[in-house]
C-alpha cells in the first residue's frame, strides 16, 4: 500500500533544514576559469545536475570520469558531494586535486572528514551519511536520500543566486541547453 504522506514527510524534512548561501559561495564559482564535480552514487547524480546549470550559466565545467575531462589545474575549481567525506575514490579526487594546486569545495554532511581538512570551502547539508546512520538527522527517508535531495536543491538555489548576482534570464540558460536531444 502506497503512503500518500510520502511526498508531504519529504517536503517537510526539507523545509525544516537549517542551509545557508553565501555571497563566497557565488564567489567561489564566479571567480573559477573551469570547474570539476564529482560524487558517487546518487550524490554524483545531484552534483552533475549543477553541472550542467552551471554550463548552462557559460561557465566551463567537466564531470570528472568522462572522456573529454582534461587535467585539472592550478586555480580551476572541483566540487564534490560525499555525505560522509570518507569514500575512497572521492578522498582520492580531492588528494589529486589538492597536488596540482585545484581550490576544493565539498559538500557533506559534517567536517570531520578527510576531505574536509583539504577543502577551501565546505557546505554543511543535512543527511545521513554511511558513517553517521540514521542518527545523524531525524530523517524518515532511506539512506542518504536527504543529503541528496539537499545537493540538488542546494545547486538550484546556487544557480538561482548566481543568475540573480549577474543579471542572467532564464532564455539566456535555455540559449545553453542541449539541442541534440
């Protein structure tokens, strides 16, 4: 039997979520020549969706493990989502990232983290991560959903944020979007 207060229980943990922008998040994405996003699992789904806003903005961005990602550099930016910080393969992106001199935002949910000791920039999001369980939040949802949820909605109101920042419109992001469909 289906439970027709699913879509209220999730609207309501995220409504109830304490996230902040801030004019240095704007200011991180403005002031970087490429930028990079990586996250595993339905993390990385979230963060390739900024992504492609962001391209949509004009901005030069690369999903890490694609064919056309170049090196990353010096200055360019990489965002990762990773509820926990710890995932191997990501702790391992931001450790090469960090070598070649890159700026390192990461998304998670708390700073105790490996990747958070590197990063320049960390976005607190609500969630549960495979290391906190499920006391880390009073969250009904399964797994990390929420955290997820919280990546996605969070890039939006980023995208929103910048558009607002730099006099950009909607029909200037849709000049950007994917024709070859």
């Amino acid at each position: 039997m289906v439970n027709s207060k699913s879509w209220q229980t999730i609207i309501a943990e995220l409504a109830k979520q304490p996230i902040n922008l801030t004019n240095r998040d704007c200011e991180i994405i403005e002031q970087a020549p490429r930028i990079f996003v990586s996250g595993g699992g339905r993390s990385g789904l979230a963060i390739k969706a900024l992504a492609m806003r962001l391209m949509q903005l004009g901005k030069t961005v690369f999903v890490v493990g694609e064919t056309t990602t170049p090196a990353i550099q010096e200055g360019d930016l990489l965002v990762l989502a990773s509820a926990s910080g710890t995932t191997p393969a990501i702790v391992e992106l931001a450790q090469t990232a960090q070598q070649a001199g890159a700026v390192i935002w990461l998304f998670s949910t708390n700073k105790s983290n490996p990747i958070a000791t590197i990063a320049k920039q960390v976005t607190l999001l609500p969630g549960k991560s495979k290391q906190t369980g499920r006391t880390a939040t009073s969250s009904q949802q399964p797994l990390g959903s929420l955290f997820e949820q919280s990546v996605w909605i969070f890039g939006d109101a980023l995208v929103l944020a910048l558009m607002n920042d730099q006099g950009i419109t909607e029909q200037e992001l849709r000049s950007q979007h994917a024709n070859l469909e």
